[in-house]
C-alpha cells in the first residue's frame, strides 16, 4: 500500500471523511517527515486536523498550544470520542485540579496521549517544563499562531515565549496554523518561533459566498431599528451580532427581545455555565441571534450562521475578517454588514491613548486600514484580499455592496504623478497623512521640523479637492503603483510600476471615498429624520379631541402629543406602522388606531407626500435596559416593593419607571399588587375620579380626592387607569 492510500485510509478510520480537504493531505505528509510547517487557512478550512492526524499516528504526544481553555475541552472531547479509549487526548491549564493534573501526566508518561492541548501559561510553567523533558514529543502545535504578534488582532503576550519553552524541552517539529496573517504577522509569526524555513502551505483567503457590505451609522436608534428589519427579514436564520462593549451587548440582546426576536448576549463578563448555555442554544437553534463581544465565536463550529453584523467597527481588518468568516461556512449564504461612523473611530483612538507608545501606533495603523476598508467605494472583497497580500483579478465581485452599486469613477492620472513627485521628494520615507499634507501645503510642525516647505514640489496638489488623495493613494496600493513598509509603521514606497508611471503616465480612473458624516447624534429623540407637517399635525389633534368626546375620556388618554407629531412626522399608513410610533402600543393601536390611520392615508394622497422610508423600530422604553427588568417582574407578579430594592432603586423612582413606560405606550398589569396593598373601594375610587377628571395631573387629583388617599395610591392607580385606558 502507498503512503497516500494509507493516510487516507488513516482519515476514513479515525475521522471517517473520505477526502482530505485543500492542502491537508500534503501539510500531514510533510510534518510527519520532520518539516516545520506554517499553514495559513481561513476559518473552517479544516486546521485542527491538520495535527489531530498525524498526532495519532506518530509516536510519542504532540504538545499543541491553543489560547482558549474553552476551545481545548472542546477539541479533547472529539478526539477522545473518535473511540480509540479514554485519555488519547487531554488538556493541562489552570482549570485543572491537581489530581487530574496528575492523571493527565500519568497519562501522558504511559504514552497513551496522543495529544495533549496546552495554554501558554502552562507550557511556560517551570514544573510543566521539567516533565515535558522527560516525554518523547512528536511535534509542535502552535495554533491559532497569529495571537504571536502584536500586529494580529489577539496578541497574547504569553506566545512570545513558545519558543523558549520549547528549547528547553527539547526540539521537535513545529506547525504553526491560523486563519488571518498579513504579511506582517507572517513574518512575526515564523521569527519568534524560529522557524524561518517552515514549508508554507497558504490556501486563498477568498470566501465567494460572503456577501460584504458596510452602512453609515448615524445614530443608535436607527442601528438598532435597521438590525431588528434586517433580521425579521431573515427571520429563524442564525446570525451573529458584534458590538465592542458589554453594556451595548446586554442593550442590543435586549431591544432585539423585546421585539420578539430569540436572542441572546454572550461575553466575557457572564457566568461560564450561562456562556455555555448560550453557545449551546444557539448550536441547537433554540436561539437565532447571538450578540456577543469578540469573545464568542472563536473555534465555534456552526455551519450554517447566515450573517454577522458588527455594531462598531471593528479594531483590524484582521478580526474583521475572522469575525465575519464565520458566516456561511457550508458555503451556502452569508451575509456580513458593518455599521460605521468617524465618531467610533475616533472613540478608539481615544481610547488607546492610555497605551504605550509603541502599541498606539501599531493600534492606529490597524484601525486606519479598517476606516480605509469602510470609506472606500472599491470592491470590498478586493480590499480585504489586498490587506492579506492576495491579488483579487476581476473588476466586480457582485457580491458587495460597492460592486453591487458602483461609484461614479473619474480620471486621476494628473493626481497620481502628483502623489509620486511628492512621496520622491520626501525620500520615501514618510506615511499616508504626511504625503498628503505635503501634497496640500500645510505647514504642520512635522514637515516644518524636517524642512520639507522649502522643496520645490511643496504644495503641487494644493489646487485639487483635498477629498481625492486617500482614494488616489490607496487605490494606487491596490493597483501595485506604491507599497505600504508595514515594518516601518507604514511609510510609503513607490514600486517599479509606479516608477513606469512617473515616465510614462496613463489613464487611471479611481472611485471617489463615501463621505462618511463625521458625526452621529447619541440617542435621537423625538421624530427623527423628517420635519413635523403642521396642517396634519393640527387635524390629528382635533379628531382626537373629537374622539376624547365620544369616548368621554380625557385626550391624552387617547394618544399623547408626542406620538401625534410624530404621526405628523413619520405618516404612519398601517397598524404596524403605527406602532412604531412612540406612545404607541398594539392595544392602542388597535383601539384608537383606524381613524387616525385612515386620516394620515387621505391625507398624503390629497397631498402626494412621499413616506420616509425608514419605518421606525420599537425600541425598549425609553431605551433602558433597567425598565425592560421592571417589565419582566411586574409579568413575573413580584411584588412592587420588592423589585425596588432588588433594582437599586426608592419605591419612588421605581413609580417614576413604571409611569414612563405606560407613558410611552407599554400596557402592564400591576392589578396583582394592588390587590394586596388597597382596598377595592379606594382604588375604584381614584380610577372614577382619573376617568371624570381632563387632567393627569398628580397635584390636583390630591387636591381632589382629599385626605383619604397617599401620593403612592393615586400613583398606583393612575398607572392602572393609563395602562387600561391609553394603552
Ligand atoms: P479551522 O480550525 O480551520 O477553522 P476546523 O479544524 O475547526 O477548522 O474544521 C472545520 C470543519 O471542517 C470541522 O467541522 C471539521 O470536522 C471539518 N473537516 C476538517 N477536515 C475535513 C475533511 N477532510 N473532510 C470533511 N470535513 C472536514
Ligand atoms: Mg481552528
């Protein structure tokens, strides 16, 4: 039998795949004659078995280094399920007891572990050390590799010192696997494990069923109401959301479960059995959305998560890429959409100020080729397959958003001999912004310290739109005209096609950047985009007026004057629609709702208004995460005054919630509290008196209704009244 229709037969027996997948089959020959091997291979390419093969069929234990304990317990369990006996596989790291640390070892000295999974911290750890000495390694795995450098997106300090550990424990084989290097972190990678002449097996980057596309964010809400349309769009599809904090994880799972969407949120800050629980229902689709900081997905083996949608941007295009890799990794659909704003860029940078210097500037180089990913109008698949140094050969992908609607193009050939007279005059030797400050004249402190004001080229593109460079400039990068030094923090070189082009300028078309808004409002209040109709507005009041009198009851029980404007703003034309509208829940809707609706709907024919598209999206009340707690407990029957204390808050604050969220629309039952705190009589007597009385107001109604009532009980049954009545 050949070696090759053993090792597949060897695939079949222990894994039970008939074929090996891209490059394994030759990565596994190579290793297991002694090569170091690098292996750069997207997201689901099929890594792990890369090592899990070979590890059972070589002698000895190979020691694979992995980041995440979760992950390790994980891989041990599928080998020690491929059934050949307990402990071929086990994992050493620091949630072990001791007495299954020694088993482990036991295990590992009698040479029945194969494989044995270990944290960095542990491989360094002097005791670990010692003993590795004493077992016949196989090779090296050093997985997820890109956590070695600090141009990756997880650099874990503890992979610097692979490496040494290795040396002391004695030489073997190295494989060093990940799904995203640059160039950079290539290089990195191989320096400091030593292992300069690996064999490198590089599988294209290119994922053609990924459907790429970014969208401004221009405020909160509107992200919020664009995510929850977008996934009733993909209704039981399963998704992933990213934000960059953990509040905005707990608000954004929030929102989407009040709008009747089964998710969940996932991040570091959360008990490990909830986290595990969470990644379990979403494996077996009892959840459809996760939103998760970048904590969740690592190693998750869904095949069928049909978008990633990040919130922020993210930090490199490198996690940018892992991140949305985990969409349609069956190949069938996947859809991955960023929302982007200067304002969160600018967050970032703020935020790395506390850093040192040197991981600043590595940080804002990283987040600069991200906002550069975003702003530009080139095809995004293109962008990304050129951060990862692949050349991408058609012009339209058509399957993001850029190629999908192409940008106007216009002729830069002026500009481009331009951008290269000045990167010649400033000796190659300085980055993007200073090129182009250089090109417009400004006399910053920078070029002003090194003299460059007074060359002649100084200024040559100060006519032209200032708004042209960066595109000309990147473009010209995709284009192969200039080269970015990444290990000099990125100055700019010209290639020997950009020197071509200096002699003998062509045509060079670019496609202007998307104008990115530099800023976002917080939190929109009120209507939103479009301006209030006044003509509406007053006619929307008068039928309320007129349906206050039929029904005998005070106008604002009907709608308040905040959901007529916008009514008057948002021209809703249906009940769905209608309940968008602040104030507005579905029992309101349905029970005020048809003339109101029928008056907005003549009123736009007459009047040929063309509806905002946008149709706006329940948020939480009020948008805090506090009032959907108080929602859940009052439907849970807790007594009031003990959801208080339990929240942080006075019984009077709590009232001051409960009134806000019947103001804004929400009906809720509070009936079970009030049977065991007042009598019937006293509170049918406050309901009568907010039923005669056209006013809410809580000053008069103590007035009114005189000593026999607390603040806190007319409080109590206002909110019964506005519940029953408005809501
Ligand atoms: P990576 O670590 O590269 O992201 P994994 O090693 O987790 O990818 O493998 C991804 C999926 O591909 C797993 O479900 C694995 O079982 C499967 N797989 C790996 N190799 C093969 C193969 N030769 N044939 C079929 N499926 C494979
Ligand atoms: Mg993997």
């Amino acid at each position: 039998m050949t070696q090759k229709d053993n090792l597949a037969k060897q695939l079949k027996h222990y894994f039970g795949f008939d074929t090996f997948k891209g490059d394994q089959e030759a990565i596994i020959n190579n290793l297991m004659k002694g090569n170091d091997m690098f292996v750069l291979m997207p997201t689901g390419g099929g890594k792990s078995l890369c090592y899990q093969l070979p590890s059972l069929l070589m002698e000895g234990t190979a020691i694979v280094v992995s980041p995440l304990i979760a992950l390790m317990k994980n891989q041990v369990d599928v080998i020690n399920g491929l059934g050949e006996g307990e402990g071929v596989a086990h994992f050493l790291n620091s949630s072990l007891n001791k007495a299954a640390i020694l088993q482990v070892m036991d295990d590992v000295s009698r040479g029945v572990t194969k494989l044995l999974y270990v944290a960095p911290e542990s491989l360094n750890k002097k005791e670990n050390i010692e003993f590795f000495k004493t077992v016949r390694i196989s090779f090296y795995a050093i997985d997820e590799a890109h956590c070695i450098s600090e141009w990756g997106h997880d650099f874990r300090p503890e992979y610097r010192n692979i490496r040494h550990a290795i040396d002391e424990i004695g030489s073997a084989p190295i494989i060093a696997l990940t799904a995203t290097a640059t160039d950079k972190v290539r290089t990195d990678i191989k320096r400091s494990l030593g292992i300069e002449n690996a064999l490198e097996y590089k599988s294209s980057f290119n994922r053609p069923n990924l459907y790429y596309e970014v969208r401004q964010k221009r405020s909160e809400k509107d992200t919020n109401a664009q995510i929850v349309q977008f996934i009733r769009k993909h209704a039981g599809k399963s998704g992933i959301i990213y934000c960059l904090s953990r509040k905005k994880v707990e608000e954004l799972a929030e929102i989407l479960k009040t709008n009747d969407i089964k998710a969940a949120p996932y991040h570091a800050g959360l008990d490990s059995a909830t986290r595990s629980k969470t990644q379990d229902d979403f494996l077996m689709e009892r959840i459809d959305v996760i939103v998760a900081t970048i904590a969740f997905g690592m190693g998750i083996d869904k095949p069928d998560v049909r978008f990633v949608i990040h919130y922020d941007i993210p930090k490199s295009l490198e996690g940018y890429y892992q991140e949305t890799g985990r969409a349609g990794r069956d190949g069938e659909e996947g859809i991955c959409i960023a929302f982007y704003s200067r304002k969160d860029l600018d967050k970032l940078k703020k935020f790395m100020e506390g850093k040192p210097i040197a991981e600043q500037e590595i940080g804002r180089q990283l987040l600069q080729e991200t906002a550069a990913y975003a702003e530009s109008s080139v095809c995004r698949r293109k962008l990304l397959l050129h951060y990862f140094g692949e050349p991408y050969p058609k012009d339209n992908c058509g399957m993001c958003d850029n190629c999908l609607h192409p940008h106007q193009k216009r002729e830069a050939k002026d500009a481009l001999v331009m951008v290269l007279k000045a990167i010649t005059a400033v000796k190659e030797n300085f980055k993007q912004e200073y090129v182009v400050d250089f090109l417009e004249g400004k006399e910053t402190e920078d070029i002003l310290s090194h003299k460059h004001h007074e060359l002649d080229d100084f200024g040559i593109g100060a006519d032209e739109d200032e708004k042209l460079w960066n595109p000309v400039i990147r473009q010209a990068l995709l284009a192969g005209y200039l080269r970015k030094d990444v290990e000099n923090y990125g100055l700019l070189k010209i290639t020997a096609a950009g020197k071509r082009f200096m002699k003998h300028p062509e045509s060079f078309e670019v496609q202007e950047d998307i104008d990115a808004s530099d800023d976002y409002e917080e939190d929109s209040t009120g209507a939103g985009a479009g301006a209030l109709d006044p003509a509406l507005y007053s006619m929307l009041r008068d039928l309320r007026k007129k349906v206050a009198q039929k029904l005998n009851l005070p106008p604002y029980v009907i709608f308040q004057d905040v959901s007529l404007e916008q009514m008057a703003t948002m021209y809703p034309v249906n009940c769905q629609e209608l309940q968008q509208i602040q104030g507005v829940g579905a029992g309101k809707a349905k029970r005020y709702g048809a003339e109101f609706l029928e008056l907005i709907k003549r009123h736009c024919e007459e009047n040929d208004i063309e509806r905002p598209e946008e149709l706006r999206v329940r948020t939480v009340a009020k948008g805090s995460l506090q009032k959907v707690k108080i929602i859940r407990n009052i439907d849970l029957k807790v007594a009031l005054d003990d959801i208080a204390p339990a929240l942080g808050l006075d019984f009077d604050e709590l009232l001051d919630d409960i009134e806000d969220i019947v103001y804004s629309g929400t009906k809720i039952d509070i009936d079970y509290f009030l049977e065991d705190v007042m009598d019937e009589e006293h509170v049918d007597e406050i309901y009568e008196y907010f039923r005669e009385s056209d006013t809410d107001d809580l000053e008069t109604a103590l007035d009114e209704l005189g000593g026999d009532c607390t603040e806190e009980e007319i409080r109590l049954v206002r909110i019964k009244f506005l519940s029953e009545m408005a809501n």
